[in-house]
C-alpha cells in the first residue's frame, strides 16, 4: 500500500452559513497588539492579576488531589459539582433552589447556551445600546435582528422600549458596572424593566459579572431576585477569583433548565470537574467575604488615579461638544469616554498607539448607530504610575488630534 500525499491538494471544505457570521473579537485581536513592549493598555477587560489569591488555590488544588483524586480527574454530572451548586444558591441573595444552577465555562458559554436554546433566525433581541461585545458574538450566529433600548439621562426610553418589545425574544441587561461604560441601572429602571418584563411576558437575560466589584455601596437588587422566574441570571468567579479557571453558573427557571442542560451536554458535557472542585474548597469558609473588600480596595484606588489624571490632562472637560468628557463608574473595570465631535476612536487608535497607550474605540460595542466618538478605558490592571503615563500620552494625542 503506498503513502498518501494530500500536502498539496486542496479540499473541498464547505463552510456553514452560520460559521460565515462568526468574525473574530475586536478586543483580542487588538489585545495581540497591545502585548508589544511599551504600550501602556487601557483596552483589556482583565482583572488584575493582584488579585489572583495564588497561595489559596496552591493549597485548595493539593487538598483536591489528596481527598477526591479519581473523583476530580475522571467525567462528572453536566449540571455542576453539587456542592458547589448548593454554596452558589446559598450565596445569592433570593431564594435559588440548587436545582436550578448550571455550572458554566465561564459566563460566556452560559450567553452561548442562551443562543442556542432560545433564539431562532429573525428572533428579536433587545440589547442596551452600547451593550457587551461577548454576548453579540454568542448571538449573531443565530441570526436574531437585533434591537437597541434607547437612553436618556433618566434610563431607558421606556415608551420606546414597550414598542420594541411586544414581539421580543428576550431583553440581554448588563445592569451593575456595565462593559464597557461602566453605567448601573437605577432602583426606578430596575422595577419599571421587572414591571414591564412581567406586564408583557418578556423574558429578560441578566448577566452579572461585576456586581461584587462595587466601591462605596452595593448596586441596587438583581432583576431576577424581583423576577425569577422571568430571568435567566448569568454570574462567574472570574472577577472574584481566576478567569484562568474558566467557571461560571446560571440560574434557570426550571421549566427551561432541562433544555439548557441538553445544550451544555452537546456542547461540552461537563466543565473542568478538577476546576469545580478547587473553586469549592477556596470559597466553602468564607474566603469571598474577605477577598473581594480587597479587589474593590484596589479598584476604587486605581479608578481615582485614573479620574484625576483625567482632570489634569483635561481640565476643560465637560458636556461640551467640544471637550472631552467621561463617566465616574461606581464599581466594576470599565470607564467610558467621549471624544469631541469630529473626532472618531478608530482613527485616533493607531496614533495612540504610536505614543505607547492603547484603548478599545466604543464602536465595537453597538448593533446599530455606533457613537463613533467613545472609548471604552479598563484601569484595573495598569499601576498607577502607567495610569497617569498612559492618560498623558493620550491627552497629547488628542491634542495633537484637534490642532
């Protein structure tokens, strides 16, 4: 029998529609770039690794592999490691029956799960405007026709959003410290959203990454605690504990939690059963309780340098049209800012980076009618001194820009 050669012969590989639709992240692919030497990054979402409590998860992984080896090395249950599951419905702060959480890869699968069960082709989605990148590209491959919840300075246009929704599939929230602004929704919004959702029957996905991140209070209540069993709720330990690890959870109603299940099964069968076990042993006692006072600390300090670097640099600043301006983040990772007008962040980005700092233009973030002018800033995980370097350099840049 000879040896078959296909170097050189090209195959007839037939690309889906569906995969057609998937383009690539624009944030890690800008990432890439930021990796090179010098450049001070604004653009990535990634906590700081400051954070990362290295030393407890030493000690929780050589516990693991002491007391459940087999157990923690071999296949598991698609829903989760059960205790795992019963401390994440503990620690919610509304009544969640165990039975109801699905442990993740991460919040993201948890949004491509979503996609999966509950959206057809020309489905109506709702989405905040801007809303997070992730959750468009879990859902464009779907082909839902997306619908975005106008703003004004109260919230949500509420009229326009009663018009928009009748015939929605769901409304996707981002509702504390929100990527990329770093906006919260107010108790009014909260309970005229729940109302609404209710009213109607709009099932509403809310997903939570950054609610413990908050600096001087804690957000008002998740719209699935008024509303369980009219949301789904998406959270993750990323933000609290390691993204490496990749775990997250839902929390779904139990009429559509066999199908969600269904979805994680073809999927993947089961996230990390070592992973699971490790994130149970370092939270059982209460670790989350002290650690994350800690990231906020941190944050909070690190979102103060950043604003008063932002005044020295900008010191006419305001609502002006002409003036840059930004928001003040409650809690969370993400500062959003506006250029002045004329002046687009796609443009302003390769000369940003020549000069040794990198952002993400907020563009990237709409479905429709793009803010052309906003940039979205991460100040977690640049120290201090690289944040009152990096927004000098971008002061000059815009500078340069308008003159």
């Amino acid at each position: 029998m000879s040896d078959i050669t296909s170097a050189n012969i090209k195959f007839p590989w037939k690309i889906s529609s569906r995969a057609e639709l998937m383009n690539p992240s624009v944030i890690r692919e800008l990432l890439k770039l930021t990796e090179r030497p010098g450049v001070i990054s604004f653009a990535g979402g990634l906590p700081s690794p400051d954070t990362f409590p290295t030393a407890i998860f030493k000690e929780a992984c050589n516990k693991v592999l002491l007391d459940q080896p087999h157990e923690a090395l071999q296949y598991s249950a698609s829903e989760g490691y059960q205790p795992l599951r019963e401390m994440i419905a503990d620690y919610l702060p509304w009544n969640v029956d165990s039975s109801q959480v699905l442990i993740t890869n991460g919040s993201q699968q948890g949004l491509d799960l979503v996609s999966k069960v509950l959206i057809d082709k020309n489905s109506k989605i709702l989405v905040e405007s801007p809303t997070y990148l992730g959750a468009l590209m879990a859902f464009i491959p779907m082909q839902p026709k997306f619908e975005s919840m106008l703003c004004n300075n109260e919230g949500f246009d509420l009229e326009d959003l009663k018009n928009k929704a009748l015939d929605a599939r769901f409304m996707y929230l981002v509702p504390n410290f929100q990527n990329p602004t770093g906006n919260t929704l107010t108790e009014t919004i909260r309970q005229n959203l729940c109302q609404l959702s209710v009213d109607i029957g709009l099932p509403i996905i809310e997903d939570n990454p950054y609610g413990d991140l908050w600096f001087d209070q804690p957000p008002p209540p998740t719209l699935t605690n008024r509303n369980p069993e009219g949301c789904i709720y998406l959270g993750s330990f990323s933000k609290v504990l390691s993204p490496g690890l990749r775990l997250g959870y839902m929390v779904v109603p139990k009429s559509i939690f066999p199908k969600m299940l269904q979805a994680k099964q073809a999927a993947d069968l089961h996230s990390s059963s070592f992973s699971q076990r490790v994130i149970y042993e370092v939270i059982r006692n209460g670790f989350l309780d002290t650690h994350i006072p800690n990231i906020r600390a941190l944050y909070k300090s690190q979102r103060d340098v950043m604003l008063n670097a932002l005044a020295n640099n900008f010191p006419k600043a305001g609502s002006h049209e002409d003036e840059v301006s930004w928001n003040v983040p409650s809690g969370g990772m993400f500062l959003w800012m506006r250029l002045p007008k004329k002046m687009r962040a796609v443009d302003l980005l390769p000369r940003a980076m020549a000069s040794g700092v990198a952002f993400v233009p907020g563009e990237s973030f709409f479905t429709e009618y793009a803010d052309q002018r906003s940039i979205r800033l991460s100040f977690v995980s640049v120290s201090a001194d690289k944040i009152r370097e990096g927004i000098k350099n971008l002061a000059s840049v815009i500078t340069a820009e308008r003159n």
